[in-house]
C-alpha cells in the first residue's frame, strides 16, 4: 500500500476520492455529503492510500481552532477491514504531530441513530479517540464529537 498526501486535490483524484463517496452513500453517508465533498476538496488536504493499483480508502481533512478536523473519511467497501484506513489514521496522526498540533478532532453520526456508525465509532475508539460531547440539533439525527490527543498528558 502507498499512502499520498493531496493537497486541493482536482481532476483524478478528486474523482477518485468521490467514486469512493459514491459507493458509500445510501448505507453511510446521506446524499448531501457527495456535493458537500466535492466543494470541501477545493480548500483541504486529503491522505489517499492506493492499493492494487488505485485509491481505495482517504482521509480528508483541515484546521479549526487550532486543532485537525477530519471532515471525512471512507474505504472502499471491498477493502474495508484490510487496515488501509488505520495505516491513514497513523499516517495523519504523525502529519499532525510533525506541524505541531495536539489534537484531531471528528464528529460522526450517533450509532443509536444508525446503527451501522457503531463500526466507525469503534474505529474511532480504536484508534484512542474519546467521545467528548453528543450534539442533538447537529445534521439530521445528531452528531458525536470525538477527541484524540496527540500529547501524552492531556484530558482525553
Ligand atoms: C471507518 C473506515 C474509514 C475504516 O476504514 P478501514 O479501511 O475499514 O479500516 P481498518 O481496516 O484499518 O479497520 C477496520 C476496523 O473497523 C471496524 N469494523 C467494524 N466493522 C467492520 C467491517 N464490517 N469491516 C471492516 N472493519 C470493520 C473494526 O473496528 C475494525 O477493526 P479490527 O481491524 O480490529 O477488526 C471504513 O470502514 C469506512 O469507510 N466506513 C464507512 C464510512 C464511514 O463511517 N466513514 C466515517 C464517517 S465520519
């Protein structure tokens, strides 16, 4: 597996990237998060993993307050759970470290709203994210913040 760190990403690999969303709209993501990417592409940087020739899992992701947001993330479905999306958690993680921040931040969608979320907050969890605060109004069921910090001594 290569890992490619994108800036503004344009032409094949956002179509690369929106192929991705595509196929994992419907189970995961509402249809609103396709057009949502595709303007989201034209201001942040993305961490894409090519396996077998092509990309198949991405992490996209920017600053706010000071922290790494992760806006989104997704593996192809037939190469989900081969661990390419935690070599890119890593990867962000030390990408993070390196421009001196010490914390990723994401909001995800409540599993006891779409159960299917329960994997992605698992993988969350896995990865030494905590979940800090739970927001009703947010999206259409609510979202989850969730926190990792990149400093040994903190308070998550
Ligand atoms: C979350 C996601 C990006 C992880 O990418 P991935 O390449 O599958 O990640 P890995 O293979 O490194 O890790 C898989 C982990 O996910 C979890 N998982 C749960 N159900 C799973 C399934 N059916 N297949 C694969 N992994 C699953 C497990 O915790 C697994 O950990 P394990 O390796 O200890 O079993 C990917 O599964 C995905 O695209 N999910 C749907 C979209 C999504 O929820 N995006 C995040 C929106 S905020």
């Amino acid at each position: 597996m290569e890992i490619y760190l994108h800036s503004r990403p344009a032409g094949l690999v956002a179509e690369a990237i929106l192929s991705i969303v595509a196929d994992l709209t419907g189970e995961w993501f509402t249809t609103d998060v396709a057009p949502a990417t595709e303007r989201d592409l034209l201001f942040q940087d993305v961490f894409c993993a090519i396996q077998d020739g092509r990309i198949r899992s991405f992490i996209m992701f920017t600053s706010h307050d000071g922290a790494i947001h992760i806006t989104l993330t997704g593996t192809s479905p037939a190469y989900r759970g081969q661990g390419i999306g935690s070599a890119l958690m890593k990867r962000l993680e030390l990408h993070a470290g390196a421009l001196g921040f010490d914390e990723i931040v994401v909001f995800t969608v409540p599993p006891a709203s779409k159960p299917v979320y329960q994997a992605t907050v698992d993988f969350y969890r896995k990865h030494g994210f905590k979940v800090v605060k739970e927001y009703r109004e947010l999206w259409q069921n609510g979202a989850l913040e969730l926190r990792k910090s990149l400093r040994e001594s903190s308070q998550y």
